[in-house]
C-alpha cells in the first residue's frame, strides 16, 4: 500500500479511524476527513505519533451539505492528481427527524446522497489511477427491509431511527450493485461491506444491551482494510462482504433491479446534477 492515497470519509472516530491508522502503518498516503478542525487535528497528531508517517493530509467537510462536498472535490483536485482508493464511510444515526442543509431527510442525505455526491466527483480522480478501487461501508441492518420504501424519501411522520438508518444502509448496497455495473469496462472495482456490531460513538444513546454486544473497533475493519488492500481482489465488483472480510449474499431487496435504477435517477435529481463520468 505504500504511497498509495485513499480518502476515507468520516475518518475522525470509530472505524474510519482505526482503517486510516491501519493503512497508515501500511505506508498509505491517508487523507482523513471530518467535519470538526479540532477532532481532525487531533486525529491527525495521534495517526502521526503512531506511525511515522507524515503522509497523513485532511479534508474538512460536513457530509450533510452539498456546498460542502462541492468544495471538498475542488480542494482534493487542487491537491492530488489521482485518489487510489475510495472509502465511503461517513454515516449517521439520528434521533428524531431531522433535514439536512439541502432540505432532505439527514439519514438518508449523510449515509446516502453524500456517498452518491462525493463519489460522482471524485471519480475522475479514481480512474486516473491503476489502483481504481471504491468501497461502500453499508450494514446487515439493511436486511431489516423487504423493500426499498421510497415514501421514506418524504420522511413519513413516524420516525424510527433504525428503520430510517436500515433504508439507507439498503440505499448504500443498491447504489453499489448499480455503480459496478455502470463503471464494468472502467478497471473500476466497486464493493460494499458490513463491518459489524461495533463499539463506536455512531450512536451515543445505543441501549445498554446493545452496547454489551458491541466488538472492538479493531474487528470493525476487517472488510474495510481487505477490499482497500488485498491483492487478490483485484478486479472483483459488484460484491457484498460480511464483517469478517467473506463475500456473501446480501438482502434480496438489494438486488431488486428497478429499484437500483429508480433510487440512481432520485440521487441524481436531488443533487441537481447528473453522475459525473
């Protein structure tokens, strides 16, 4: 992985964290991002510190609004020639219904439309590289659904923090099987993962027996560090893997082909712009 540079979205805490310092350690140009100076700085020392590596760069960006990812493309193009890898990792879990700068519903904008909208800009940027690799951090909650219920999209009354983080989770898988269709003749490789019931602050309010269940967060990168770095997946797409880094099926939902072509034409009319390619 040395010199290699991958950008992990949401890379100040929990597992985009604790991938950023493994890969780091691997000799990995690391470019961490969050949306808190003081949490990148701190971030940024500590991965420093632990490593040697001073190929560790930042971007700062709140995922919720899409000025801001705007400018992060711009700032990362200013920056570097090619990103190597990308890892869609940022993610939210919301209590009571909140909206986005944009007006949308904030799950499905920070765990969905910001995954859609980053990786559409960057994308130039990613086939400039002979490495050409995109990874989707999703969730077995997304088997939670037996559909892709777009009357979610209009933030139906009764809110529910997993079902409307299971939605866009199942949100994640769809646009992954879609993209590696769409990117198949490119070199491009494009997989989604499970990284477990982890302990981490997505959820500072998880009740307690959940809490008991949680893993470390050194198991919640499994799949992360082996669709970014092993050699031996070189050219496989359009893949779903468990947390312990096995390819498997996911939901029957995720496969649903209408539906991964009606939520693509969605993302793109509420971004406002088409998928860049």
């Amino acid at each position: 992985m040395k010199d290699n540079i991958i950008f992990i979205s949401g890379s100040t805490d929990g597992i985009g964290k604790q991938a950023a310092l493994e890969l780091a350690k691997q000799g990995a140009h690391v470019i961490i991002h969050g949306r808190n100076k003081d949490k990148i700085k701190k971030t940024l020392d500590f991965i420093k510190s632990q490593t040697e590596n001073e190929n560790i760069d930042f971007i700062l960006a709140d995922m919720s609004s899409f000025k801001q990812i705007k400018a992060m493309s711009e700032e990362l193009h200013k920056r570097y020639k090619k990103i190597d890898a990308l890892v869609n990792n940022a993610g939210v879990q919301v209590h009571g219904l909140q909206y986005s700068e944009d007006g949308y519903e904030l799950t499905f904008a920070v765990n969905h439309l910001a995954f859609f909208y980053t990786t559409s800009l960057l994308l130039d940027l990613i086939a400039k590289s002979d490495y050409k690799r995109i990874v989707i951090v999703s969730s077995s909650m997304h088997f939670r659904m037996e559909k892709f219920d777009f009357d979610y999209l209009k933030a139906k009354p009764e809110y529910s923090l997993y079902t409307y983080y299971a939605q866009s989770k199942l949100a994640n898988i769809l646009f992954g099987y879609k993209l590696s269709r769409v990117l198949k003749d490119t070199g491009i490789t494009v997989n989604t993962l499970c990284p477990g019931l982890i302990d981490t602050n997505l959820n500072p309010q998880r009740p307690q027996h959940i809490v008991d269940r949680a893993l470390p967060v050194e198991q919640g990168i499994i799949s992360t560090m082996r669709l970014v770095t092993d050699s031996e997946l070189k050219g496989v797409t359009g893949k779903f893997f468990t947390s312990d880094g096995i390819e498997s099926e996911s939901s029957p939902a995720s496969y649903n082909l209408d539906d991964q072509e009606e939520l693509w034409t969605l993302s793109e009319e509420l971004i406002g712009e088409k998928f860049h390619f």
